[in-house]
C-alpha cells in the first residue's frame, strides 16, 4: 500500500503554496470551480482563504470545504470533505496541514487512503514527502482481499513497500486469525514478521500456533522460535496432537506439510507421547521421526533409542521403529514390574491401536517377569537370541517365538524386581502430559466495521464503485 504517489499529494501541495502566494496567476495548476477567495490580514500574518474549491494539476485533483495558505510560514490548511485522487490513489480527509519546508503533511480526522485493492483507515497519518514514509500515529486499518489487520499505529515505508505496526496487532480473515505484541511486512515479497505473544488460529487445517515470534512468506514457510507450541486436530476430529518445543517450522510442498521441531521436543497426542531433541513430521506419509535422545510412550510402554519413527494411520499409530541398540520397557500392569527387550533394531506393530506384535533383530536380548496362577511375581525369564518375536491379544502377551537362544529362567528373589538390561531407562515423571493452557485470543474480534463514520464523499464513491 503506497500512500501518496510521488507525483500525487507533494506535487499538488508545491503548486498550491505557489499558486497561493501568486494570487493563482500561474498555469501550472487549474482551479476548476470555487465559491470565492478572501485576503485576511491579522498583525504581520497575510493569509489567503478560498472556499469550496476544486483543484487540478497534471497529477492530482483536489477539492475541499476550505483552504488557508499561510504567507510568512508557508504553510497550508485545508479543512472539511478533502478528497485527492492521484493516478495511485484516492485520500479523504477531515484536515490536512500542510508545511513545505519539511515536506510534511499532517492528515487528521477521518483519514481514508485507497490504492489498488488496498484500503487504509486512521485519524492522525502524517506524511513525509522527502522520505516517503507515513506514520500512522492514533491506529491503523487496512483492509484488503486477503483480510483485515488492525494495530495502534504504524509506519510505512514507501519506497521499501513495507510497514511496520505496533501495539494490540491482529490479522484476520474468514479463515485464520493472527495476533502479537508487534508486526513488520514487506507486502511485494510477502514477508512477515510478527513479534511477542504470538497467537494464530487456522480453521481450514484446524491447527493453532503460538510462540515468542514468528516469521512466515508466501510459500507456506511458518517459523516459531521461543515457547513453540503447536495443537492440530485430526481431519476426522477423532484426535488432537500437542506439540511443544523451543523452535517450531512448518513447510508446504505440494500436498505435503512438514513439522520440524527443535530442542526439548515434546510431543502428546491421544494414541502417544514422546519427548526428544528434535522431531520431524510429514502429513502426507503420517510419520514421526524422533532424533537426539528421543523417548516415545504408548500406554504402558517406554521406547528408549537414538532414533525412533512413529507410523500412523489415520491417526492411530500403526508401527514405531528405532534402531540402534533401542530398548523398550514395559510395566506389568498386575505386578508393576518393568519387562525389559532390547535389540539392534525393535519393531513394534499395532491393530486397532493396540500392540499386535513386537520384532527385535538381530541380537535381542529379553528380561520378562512371571506371573502364578494368583497373579503374585515367581520369577523371570532372561535369555539372548538372534530373533526374537512377541504376540500380543489386546495389548496382552500371549506368545513370544525365538531362534537359537541361551537364557535362563532366575527364580523368586528379593532383588529381583530390581534387575535391569544393559541400557535400560524408564522416566515416567518425563512423559508428556496433555498440555493445559488458556489458548484463546487477548484481543477482541476484529469487526467487519470500520473504525469511525465514513467521510461523505467517500461513501459517494464507494456508491459510485
């Protein structure tokens, strides 16, 4: 959004003062229609009025209720209905004080500038024609056919095509809702940056973002850094996924959405949880890939290894796999002991969301504790084997098939609830829980309403749009 053109609002405003100071003998500038002009003397001030004039010169058109050109200060006030057309934009105004040895006007009131498919609202813009820049110091509207953003006041570059905007900054349109503390932009590259308090809502992929900051551009790049945490609900609403973390970046190629979180990655949904230093997550294939020290539960079970992937399907978890040396521990349910397996690579398949079957190869290892017929500890089973294979009704152990395997069957001792395979590693306290917070906006709606009654020959022209 330019706010004046560089041969609108300035070049009428020269032509005017000198055309003023003239008596308008000059060519330069056409005064189409005006009621009548007084010369007012008060003390050593000589100033000019000219009512209802209409004003055109090779750039701009300008009309108003009333001019006062102010000869020993070169300044100049108009007052009441302003409107200026420019080959860039149209501006309306309740006053424009105007002083040309700094380039500077002064727009106040109900101040509307309209170019291209962009319109801006304030009531204090003031102007500098040498910079180009325009500070809108008593908030800021622009509207345009992406949404609305609303601020207390903001600056824009020209000639950069960019703007920065302050205080209570809100971004909406009829599907997704931003907010922050502060925002810059460049609209030619369709760059943002948006600062402090980060707060976005989408309700076409039902996902809610928020962080410390977060820079976006056109091609679907989203980047949270400081408090990430993101919440998307599954497309069947069937399941929520939380994901907190230090940095957070999302990325959109074709069809595919991609997760990437970094540092103190936690993770909780529904079906699991899993903490680790980094995480990946592609919505087309439906896996997580968990790195740096990551630990993944499901129900009574913790997957410990340096790399563990989570396959879903359609929201359940379908497989984990980790590899290198990972080693999962899971707590009897009866007893609360914690059977330990461990091998090169641990697969673990689920039905229905429960575990089907566990595959460790090669060189698993196994501790699993035995049960009676009272329920009561009896002892545990040890052994090595190149392969080895569990069967699960349920989430239940029902069968476990091994190959050529040296173990040994460690009868009922005090200490033996206590026993652990190498590597073991079992961190209820560390499980993610399902994150409680206030995740609602501080700031109230944006309205469809503009801030303040429009000025009359505005809403002639929108009549005339």
């Amino acid at each position: 959004m330019q706010c004046c053109h560089k041969y609108g609002l300035f070049g009428l405003l020269i032509f005017l003062s000198l055309q003023f100071t003239e008596s308008f003998a000059q060519n330069t500038i056409d005064i189409l229609d005006y009621e009548s002009i007084d010369l007012i003397q008060t003390g050593t001030e000589s100033l000019q009025k000219i009512y209802k004039p209409v004003l055109r010169n090779d750039q701009a058109l300008m009309s108003c209720d009333s001019a006062y050109s102010y000869q020993n200060t070169n300044e100049i006030h108009l007052f009441g209905n302003i409107q200026i057309e420019t080959d860039t934009e149209l501006i309306w105004s309740d006053t424009l004080y105007y002083y040309e040895d700094r380039d500077l006007s002064n727009l106040r009131g109900r101040v509307v500038i309209v170019q291209d498919s962009s319109t801006l609202y304030g009531e204090k813009v003031d102007y500098n024609f040498f910079t180009k820049i325009a500070y809108f110091r008593d908030g800021i509207r622009l509207e345009d056919p992406q949404g609305t953003l609303i601020a207390d006041r903001g600056t824009y570059f020209q000639n950069l095509d960019s703007a920065i905007f302050r205080g209570n900054v809100q971004l909406a349109d009829t599907a997704q809702y931003a907010e922050g503390d502060s925002l810059f932009i460049n609209r030619k590259r369709q760059f943002l940056q948006l600062y402090s308090n980060i707060f976005v809502q989408d309700s076409t992929n039902q996902a809610l973002l928020t962080g410390d900051f977060l820079e976006a551009d056109s091609t679907g790049r989203r980047f949270v850094d400081g408090n990430a945490y993101l919440r998307r609900i599954s497309s069947d609403t069937t399941d929520t996924s939380h994901i907190n973390a230090d940095q957070i970046l999302l990325l959109e190629e074709d069809s595919s959405t991609y997760i990437r979180s970094y540092t103190d990655v936690r993770i909780w949904s529904e079906r699991f949880s899993s903490r680790s230093d980094t995480a990946l997550y592609n919505s087309e294939e439906e896996i997580f890939r968990l790195t740096a020290s990551p630990r993944a539960w499901h129900k009574n079970i913790q997957l410990t290894g340096p790399f563990i992937s989570v396959q879903l399907d359609s929201n359940q978890v379908r497989q984990l796999i980790s590899y290198y040396k990972p080693i999962a521990v899971q707590e009897d349910s009866v007893t609360g002991r914690l059977n330990q397996i461990k091998g090169d690579t641990l697969t673990v398949n689920f039905t229905d969301g429960n575990i089907s079957t566990i595959i460790l190869r090669p060189d698993s290892k196994v501790l699993y504790h035995t049960r009676n017929e009272e329920g009561d500890p009896d002892g545990a089973v040890e052994y090595i084997s190149p392969r080895t294979v569990m069967y699960f009704n349920e989430g239940e152990l029902q069968q476990v098939k091994a190959g050529q395997n040296q173990g040994v069957f460690l009868p009922e001792y005090s200490g033996l609830a206590d026993r652990r395979l190498e590597g073991f590693s079992w961190d209820p306290a560390d499980r993610p829980q399902k994150p409680v917070m206030d995740l609602s906006p501080r700031f109230p709606p944006v309205t469809p309403d503009p801030p303040f009654s429009l000025p009359p020959k505005y809403l002639f022209y929108l009549k005339n749009l």
